[in-house]
C-alpha cells in the first residue's frame, strides 16, 4: 500500500495568512494527488485533482502543485469558511489512501 | 447533478453483518465506479472498496476478507456488506462517485451514516 503523510498535523492561523500544507507520498504516484477539505460533521469536499487542477466551484485561493512524492495544497488568503480539515489521497493505485489529515483553526 | 444518500441501520451489535445502501440519483451506476469510504470518529479515511460497471469490484485489502459490495441496476444503487463486525468498524460510512476512473478523485459524496457496532 502506498502511505500518505502530510504535516503538519495541526496549525493555528488567522484570517488573510497564507496558509501551506504538505502532502508525502511513501513511493511517487506521478500526479495522482487529490485534496479534500472536511468540516465537521460533513462529508470531504473535493478542491483539487490531479495535484493541481482546482475542481468546479471551488474559489481560486486554493493552490496545489507537486508531482511523484511531494505534493503542497495553499490557500493564498485565508477565509473563515476555511476553517477545517484538509486531506490528501492518492489514486495512482489501488487501495486508494488518504493522508492522516491537517486541522487548519484559529 | 449527482445525489448520493446513504442509507441503513446506525447501530449493529459484535460478530454480526454491517449492511448498508447508496441511492444514486442524477448518475447511473452503470458508468463510472462507485466507492464505500469510512471514517472512524475522530480519525481518518479509509477506503473500503468500489464498484464499477454495476458489478465488478475492487477492495482493500485490509477488508477484503469481510466486505461485499454489489450493485442493483433497477433501482440504480449499491449497498455494503461488512461481515463479522466488532468495534474498530465503528464509523461514519460514506459512499462517493468516482469523477474521473483514470484520475480516481471523488467528486460527489453521500452525506454519511454512522454506524456504531455494540452490543
């Protein structure tokens, strides 16, 4: 299986910061990188596929980029509807797995 | 638009079958893959498993042991089995679409369903 890490585990930001959040994969999975954003006692919401593609509707403040092992989700200006937790998963191969989340809070 | 609800029993006792359905409307089940995904309270998301043209399946293979994951083309969803259950499959359960089989991202999720396993 291949193991997803991201860092950090938590962080405290405020409104306007640009906040960054880093994605490891265990062995390099191209492109394969997808980020979700999930707010308590919701389901994940799809930001980005493909490691860099921002999906439909989702605003521009959200970033990613990276390719094979290492992958960064950014929010350029960070709004408080962002106030959540943020995880990557890959799909290069099967069982699809997710990183252990980052809980981004005030 | 796509509509995922997921729906079954939220409390299931030790050594016994977790069933669960996923009622699709806006997409058909007979394209794209369809996935069963939990998250312990708390914790993170572990992929069960997916269906793809209505009947063929892939699992994890930490559950592929117990799990059972079919589709019913007249009624356009598809349900979870997960066999003798303790409380490590306590979880919130969620089923999601597939938005792109060769990219693997999901792009519609149901709302969840929590299932706790006690007796």
């Amino acid at each position: 299986d291949i193991q997803m890490t991201q860092s950090p585990s938590s962080l405290s930001a405020s409104v306007g910061d640009r906040v960054t959040i880093t994605c490891r994969a265990s062995q390099t999975i191209s492109s394969f990188l997808n980020w979700y954003q999930q707010k308590s006692g919701t389901a994940p919401k799809l930001l980005i596929y493909a490691a860099s593609s921002l999906q439909s509707g989702v605003p521009s403040r959200f970033s990613g980029s990276g390719s094979g092992t290492d992958f960064t989700l950014t929010i350029s200006s960070l709004q408080p509807e962002d106030f959540a937790t943020y995880f990557c998963q890959q799909s290069y191969s099967t069982p699809l797995t997710f990183g252990p989340g980052t809980k981004v809070d005030i | 638009q796509v509509q995922l609800q997921e729906s079954g029993p939220g409390l299931v006792k030790p050594s016994e079958t977790l069933s669960l359905t996923c009622i699709v409307s806006g997409g058909s089940i007979s394209s794209s893959y369809w996935s069963w995904i939990r998250q312990p309270p708390g914790k993170g998301l572990e992929w069960i498993g997916y269906l793809y043209y209505s009947e063929r399946t892939i699992y994890n293979p930490s559950l592929k042991s117990r799990v059972t994951i079919s589709g019913d083309t007249s009624k356009n969803q598809f349900s979870l089995k997960l066999s003798s259950v303790t409380a490590a499959d306590t979880a919130a359960y969620y089923c999601a679409r597939d938005g792109d089989t060769a990219l693997g991202y999901f792009d519609y999720w149901g709302q969840g369903i929590l299932v706790t396993v006690s007796s």
